[in-house]
C-alpha cells in the first residue's frame, strides 16, 4: 500500500510546531531526535527529519512526496514544487541587520559594503531591484556572528522575535520578505498519494480553522438578538436556545479570534451578558 512521505525539519524554529501541527491532525509517530525516519502508527504517512534548506530539493526529486517549511527557504531555494498551504505558524521576515551603533543613512548604506546571508537568491534579487551594490557573502549559518568576526559589514537573515539581533549587537533597518510555515508538495504526486494528501489537508485545514476561531456563548434579552446575530454571523447562523429566565436567550455562535476583543465590546454594548468565549478543537466547515 501506498504512503505518503512527509519531510519536516529536524531541528529548529519550525520542528516543535510541525510535530504538533501532525499530532492535531491525528498523526501518531515518536520524535525524530535520533531516528531520520519513522512511520506513524495509524495514518499511511512516513516523516522524514531533514534540514529545512534540503526539504525544497528533497520534495522536488520526490524523496519526500511534501515537505512542511518557511516560505522564506521555499522562496530562496526556488525548487519546482507546488506551495499546497499556508500554515499560519512560524512568522518571521527575511531583514537587513547593521551593527547597532552604526547610522543609517537608508538603503545606500549598502553600496561596496559586504553581506553575509543564507539567503544569497532573494538578497541579490533585492539589491538589483534596488541599485544597490553590495558583495554576498553565502554563509550557512550562524549568520549574525559575520560582523563581529570581521567576515561582514551586515546581514541579511531570518528575525522572529528579534533576540538573536539583539546579542549580537545588531540592529534590523529593513525587510525584504515576510513568511510562514507552508506545505509544499512534489507535483507529480499518483493517485494514491494525491488521495492521502487530500486527506491530510482536510484535516490540516480543520486544525487551522478551529486555531483562528473560538466557540462563543452568551445571554441576552429577547430584544437585542437581531443586532447580536449581525455582530456574529457564525458558521451557518447562531444557535439560539431559551433561557428559564423569561424574555431572555442563549446565543451559542463562533468568533473569529483576531475579530475577538472588537466583537466583544460590540457584543457588551448589544446587551450581551454572561459571554463565555472556549477554543475549538477541530472546525469542518
Ligand atoms: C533564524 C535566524 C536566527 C533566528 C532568529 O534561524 O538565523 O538564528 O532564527 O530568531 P529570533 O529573532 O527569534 O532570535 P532559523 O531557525 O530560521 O534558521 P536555521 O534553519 O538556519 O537554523
Ligand atoms: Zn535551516
């Protein structure tokens, strides 16, 4: 029977979250800190523990059918792979860095100065479009230590929370590239595969959903339920159920959770009480 391979980073910004991310969707599989592979016990999937730089040629040469990763590596590497999903987890942009207690007159600053990155494509890409002439000095990691070593002037790497700038004694100027996780997929997947894939990414999708929603209750006079169903519109409409109190119902809906605190207050001012706001586990739409 056929299997799908699955390739997620071994270790790294991205590995705790993808783990989780098949874990939610049902997938059971122990973890890859010795193993390079493994199956999982009660879904046709095999995960492979790679380098998130490998994973786009990996997945173009079909020793992983797709690959979980950030944009950013999909877009440096440029691979022929399709991009099946965005994944809502891992948000970091692609910046440049200067010394800290260098000025910063703007781009410019970038002219006969030397770049380390591992970003070599997307950074040359930025500084042509830009008239920018700078030297690209291709590292594979450790990128913020190339100033302080005397290899670079600046750099061009991946900020999320911005801590490794920071002990560096590095300062983001600008951002070329924001990016997520994403899945990516081989496009030449057979039928089998395609049919595990679908249904891998219908449960992804319902992990998703229910993360960027919240299950809403609440009371409210009888009078003011016509405004609060258009402050929540719901899945199909909101459940509303009597309450013993008479003139007064229940209203059981769900609210987007970056819509949340805007709604609330709307709601309050609607005559809302008692709201109680749960986190879904799984949402089909
Ligand atoms: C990036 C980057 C920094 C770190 C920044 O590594 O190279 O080391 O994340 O994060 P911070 O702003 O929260 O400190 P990443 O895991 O993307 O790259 P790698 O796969 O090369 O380790
Ligand atoms: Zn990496």
């Amino acid at each position: 029977m056929s299997e799908l391979k699955i390739a997620i980073q071994k270790s790294g910004r991205l590995s705790d979250n993808s783990h989780r991310l098949l874990e939610e969707c049902g997938i059971k599989f122990s973890n890859g800190t010795s193993v390079l592979k493994t199956r999982a016990a009660n879904f046709p999937v095999e995960i492979l523990f790679l380098r998130d730089d490998d994973i786009p040629q990996y997945v173009e040469q079909q020793v992983a059918d797709i690959g979980i990763l950030g944009e950013n590596m999909v877009l440096e590497k440029n691979k022929n792979v399709a991009v099946l999903e965005q994944l809502g987890f891992a948000q970091c942009r692609l910046s440049l860095a200067i010394r800290k207690e260098e000025s910063y007159p703007g781009l410019q600053y970038f002219n006969n100065k030397r770049v380390a990155t591992s970003y070599p494509r997307l950074l040359s890409d930025y500084f042509t479009e830009n008239n920018i002439k700078a030297e690209i000095e291709e590292i594979s990691g450790s990128v913020e230590i190339a100033p302080g070593i005397g290899l670079a002037d600046a750099v061009c790497d991946i900020v999320s929370s911005g801590s490794t700038l920071m002990t560096n004694g590095l300062r983001e100027v600008t951002t070329i590239l924001r990016s997520e996780a994403v899945i990516i997929g081989n496009k030449k997947l057979s039928e089998e595969k395609k049919a595990i894939l679908d249904r891998l990414l219908f449960r992804i999708r319902a992990v998703k959903n229910a993360r960027e929603n919240k299950y809403i209750l609440l009371n409210a006079p009888e009078a003011s339920i016509q405004e609060i169903c258009r402050i929540l519109p719901g899945m199909k409409s909101p459940t509303i159920l009597p309450l013993a109190e008479k003139g007064w119902c229940s209203l059981h809906s769900v609210v987007k959770e970056d819509e949340f605190w805007e709604r609330i207050d709307q709601l309050k001012s609607a005559g809302a009480e008692g709201i109680l706001v749960i986190p879904i586990e799984k949402m089909i739409k």
